[in-house]
C-alpha cells in the first residue's frame, strides 16, 4: 500500500448525489496485488475472483545498494550503477546517470553552448523505502550541480522493468536535465513509439550538435533528438515513459529528456538557429522552476515484444499484436 497524494476518492468525485466536503479530503492510497491472467473486462468484473489461485514465491532480494529479482537486477557500487540483465547473461557498468547541460535556446530549439561539457551526478545516499513480497523500492539521491534529485527505484515480483519517479526542485534557468543510459556499442538505430506503432530512425553516433552551430544567417543545426510518444529501444535495451516525449542518441548513450527549462518562445541569439522563429516573448513559466517529477521504466526485451513492456507501465491500455 502506497500513499500517491491527498485528494477525494473517486465514489465521491463521480457521485452527482454527493457533494465533496472538507473531511473527504484524505491520502489516496495505491494498493499492489498479484492476480492471475486476465484481460482487465474480467478483473473489473464484479463476478470473477481475481485474487482466487496459486502464486509462486517471491523472487525479489534486496539490500540498501541493491534490488533485484529473476529477470534483473540494480547494484550501486562505488558510486556507480550497474544493471544485469538475468535473462541474457549481460551485465551494464556505469550504466545510469543524470546530465545537465546549459540551455541558450528557445521553446522551439534547444541552444546548445559551444563547449559546455555538461554536469554529471553523482550518488549521494542510498537506502531501501519499502519492501513487500510483490514489490521493493530503493531510494537513490542524486546531485547534479547544485540540484538533488530523489530517485525511487522499484521492482515488481517477476518483472523484467525497473521503474523510476525522479522528483527535484528546480531552482536553475535556461538549462537541459536528462537521464542518460550507456549501451555496449555506438547507437546507429533506435525504434519509437508514434501513434501506436514503432518507428525506426538511423543516427550518426559521432555527431556532436556543438560542433556543427550555423555560423551564417538562415541556418539551423541538424539535432540527435528525436520525438516519442510512450517507449524507445535500441541494442535491446528499452524505455517506457510517463509523459516524456524526447530522447537524444549520443555516442553508446540514450539520452531521455527530464526537462527543458526556458524562458523565451523565440530567442534571437539561439546558438543552434541563426534566423530568429519569431518575436522575441518571454514565458517565465517555461522555467518549470519549483516542483518537478518524472516517471519512466527500463528493461531489456525484443522490439516485437514491445507491446508487452508498455501494457506493464499503462495496464488499462493494451496494446495487441
């Protein structure tokens, strides 16, 4: 059980007959439960006995550095994270980390800096938040410049996915935040999510945005980023998103974007763009300064098999070959 936010149930909100008052205002809780294999018409079904049945042990293990079950399994050691997938055999050293670049760019381009070489996090503490037989979480704090990010992993009984919610105050301006995952070998394809379906997209590993800024009026630069909508995928590796829609190739990384913290709508001097989009209008709240969250899964799996991963992370949304 997982207290998510306060709020008023929903018997109360979608009742006409029932007008909220100040005492239903309460924690909303999230319950975890193993049910057998069932289209989700049957789970909701008021007939069946979804919790009827026999389930096998748990295969989740645990410490204040580690989670893992089955299928995967996360280690901090000596400040870095390594991931394992069981089913193949492989293992990823270094393998997760959070960058932060510089932003002189607009709400229509990012405005790389020329030399900006970034900032990487660092792991701060490391603790477990909560265990059970269906699910362990392990909470990672991150500092990257002068931001702390707090990261709970979780892992689910027989899941192949480790699930992150990353949450942070964001006090900077005009910079990049993303989280970056280091694949064995140079990333020359990856295959998205759009409108239902996979798109494959070719990429030049070795290109660097900040080496190619347009020097003459009516230029702008070709980028490494793409568009998503839920997942992405290459050398086996994948991630599913919760409300994040950019990823970027770089090198042997896949670079998911957390947030673009910006101010203007069209920036006459943006770096990347040497013809201005527009008139130059400021929109403060593009800063996303304060509160920010992000959620997002990883995994190791089969383009084919995508669909799975992603009925996992949104199951009232199923995907079907």
């Amino acid at each position: 059980m997982v207290s998510e936010r306060t709020g008023v149930e929903d018997s109360i909100v979608y009742n006409a007959q029932r007008i909220p008052i100040t005492e239903d205002y309460k924690p909303i809780y999230r319950y975890l439960a193993e049910v057998e294999n069932k289209t989700p018409s049957k789970l909701l079904s008021k007939t069946s006995k979804p919790f009827g049945g026999t389930y096998s042990e748990s295969d989740l293990h645990f410490s204040s550095t580690k989670i893992e079950n089955s299928k995967i399994s996360l280690v901090i050691e000596k400040g870095k994270i390594i991931v394992t997938d069981k089913i193949s055999g492989e293992t990823y050293p270094d393998f997760i980390e959070f960058v932060d670049f510089k932003d002189e760019g607009d709400t229509y381009n990012f405005g790389p800096v020329e030399n900006d070489l970034g900032q990487k996090s660092e792991i701060i503490s490391s603790e477990i938040l909560r265990t059970g037989d269906l699910q362990v979480v392990l909470l990672v704090k991150f500092k990257v410049g002068e931001t702390i990010l707090n990261t709970e992993i979780s892992l689910n009984k027989n899941s192949h996915l480790l699930n992150f919610k990353v949450e942070w105050n964001n006090k900077t301006k005009n910079h990049l935040l993303q989280a970056k995952f280091n694949l064995k070998e140079p990333i020359k394809k990856t295959h998205s999510q759009d409108f239902g379906t996979l798109i494959e997209r070719e990429f030049d590993p070795d290109y660097d945005i900040r080496k190619n800024l347009p020097k003459t009026k009516g230029l702008e630069s070709k980028t490494n980023t793409a568009p998503m909508d839920k997942y992405v995928s290459a050398q086996g590796f994948e991630v599913v998103t919760k409300g994040l829609c950019e990823y970027e190739v770089n090198k042997n990384s896949i670079l998911i974007t957390l947030l673009r913290a910006i101010g203007i709508i069209s920036n006459p001097k943006n770096p990347a763009r040497s013809t201005p989009a527009g008139p130059p209008i400021k929109v403060e709240g593009a800063q996303q300064l304060g509160h920010n969250r992000a959620k997002f899964s990883i995994g190791f799996g089969t383009t084919p098999d995508w669909q799975k991963s992603v009925n996992e992370v949104y199951p009232y949304v199923i995907y079907s070959k």
